[in-house]
C-alpha cells in the first residue's frame, strides 16, 4: 500500500508534516534551552534541537550536512557541554539572574524582530512552483573539499589542532 501524495484531512504534503514537526520541535526545544533553570535539562534540550536541524537538513537535500550536524554536534559539542557541565559544582541556576533587569528591552527587541519577520513573509513575493531540491552525493562534497579546497582544509585542519592542543595544555 502507498500513501497518497497529500494527507487527506490536512491537504498538503508529507514533507510540509515533516517539516513542520522538526520546525516545531526545533522551536520548543530551543525555547526549553533558555527558559529551563536546570541546566542538565537545558544540555539535553539542546541536543534534540540539535536532532531536528539534522532532520530539516534532511528533507532540504543536505545529507551530508545532516551527518556532519549529528556527528559534530550531537556527538562531540553536546556531549562536551553537557560534561563540563557535569564536571563544575552547581547544576541549578541562580534564583535571580543578574540580566533580568533587562527584560523589557529584550521584550522590545522580541516584538520589533517579530514584526519584521511577519513584514518580510507578507510582502515578499513566493513562488507558486518549487524546484527540485538540489541532490549532492557525498562522493561530490569529498571532490569538492579534498580536490578544489585543499588548502582551506589544511588551514582549517591545523586551526582545530591548535585548539586541541591548547585544550589539552589547559
């Protein structure tokens, strides 16, 4: 059995319903990083935050993207948060933050960001049909890193070995 191209309730297609479900996710669980007082429970949000941008790289095409996201930051940043976290003495924020006295300013800057967002939806002109996502295979993002931009990736490659051993000297 097949599913058919729209959702029959719903009227639009399966990748929207994606979409929308990692959109969603994504949105409540960065919301959860930086309104939750446990900061454990903000590490683990951020992972699945981490997780959904991985699923939307998924559906626009960029799979190799999509596992760079999960083995980069679901893998080692998260896991490096989350462990200093573990290694320091407090794991509850303070009751009363320094910056709260800030909170109206951050509320102006909410609404006027907020309002920009809706304008820029409004007034920009979609088009009706979408083009085909873009397929890239992994063998053509190697070719085009190992091939084209060798040097880059050897300056990069060095950079992340100095901060390696600047960690491990620290």
């Amino acid at each position: 059995m097949t599913l058919p191209e729209t959702i029959p309730l719903l009227g639009f297609g399966w990748n929207d319903l994606l979409f929308m479900t990692f959109a969603a996710i994504m949105v409540g669980s960065a919301l959860l990083v930086v309104v939750m007082k446990d900061i454990i429970r903000c590490g683990l949000a951020m992972i699945i935050c981490f997780a959904a941008l991985a699923g939307l790289y998924v559906l626009a095409g960029a799979t190799v993207v999509a596992a760079a996201q999960v083995l980069v930051y679901i893998g080692a940043i998260s896991v490096l948060v989350l462990f200093a976290i573990m290694l320091t003495q407090t794991k509850s924020g303070p009751a009363r933050l320094v910056f709260h006295h800030q909170a109206w300013a951050a509320a102006i800057a909410s609404v006027v960001l907020g309002a920009l967002f809706v304008m820029a939806i409004l007034f920009t002109t979609w088009p009706l049909a979408v083009p085909a996502p873009i397929e890239q295979s992994a063998k053509d993002v190697a070719t085009l890193i190992f091939k084209d931009n060798v040097f880059a990736f050897e300056v990069v490659s060095l950079l992340l070995l100095a901060a390696v051993v600047g960690g491990i000297f620290l």
